[in-house]
C-alpha cells in the first residue's frame, strides 16, 4: 500500500477515488527527550498507518493519498483518500 501526504502519485494514474480512510492510535508523545519523543511518534505512525492500510484495503484502493496526521492529548490520527491506481507505461 502506498501511503503519501502529497495529492498525486508520480508513476500512476489514478483511476478511482475508493472513499476516505481513517485511523486512531493511542501514543506516547510527550515532552522530554528528542529520542523518545522520535521513537513514540514514528510507532504510532506506523501503528496508524497500519489502521489506515487495512481500510483502504477493505475499499479495494492501490493507494492512500493526502494523509495528514494530528496528535490530540494521547491519541495520534489520520485521514487520507484511498484510490484505485495503475502504474504507467
């Protein structure tokens, strides 16, 4: 599953917009040291990520474009647009 911020996909055409997915972890961002506070929010994107693969995927979607991530209090989530798309020539 490709997941990116950006709106395109360089290589593809994007054939169909499947729907929008979401997904919500629990996290353990907090203020303190930069390396724990770098090790908590690249598991909980990865963790959300996961989330976020398994319902695109449900939709039947190639990709998940526009993602954006918000962390509110404890809780890190994410939105994107699941698609359909073929790899060019």
């Amino acid at each position: 599953m490709i997941i990116t911020t950006g709106h395109t996909l360089e290589g593809y055409t994007i054939t169909q917009y499947q729907g929008i997915v979401t997904g919500a972890v629990l996290t353990t961002v907090k203020a303190g040291a930069d390396r724990l506070k770098t090790a908590a929010w690249q598991n909980g994107i990865a963790g959300v990520n996961e989330i976020l693969s398994a319902n695109a995927e449900r939709k039947f979607a190639d990709a998940i474009l526009g993602v954006q991530y918000f962390l509110e209090g404890d809780t890190l989530a994410a939105v994107g647009t699941a698609v359909k798309a073929v790899k060019n020539a």
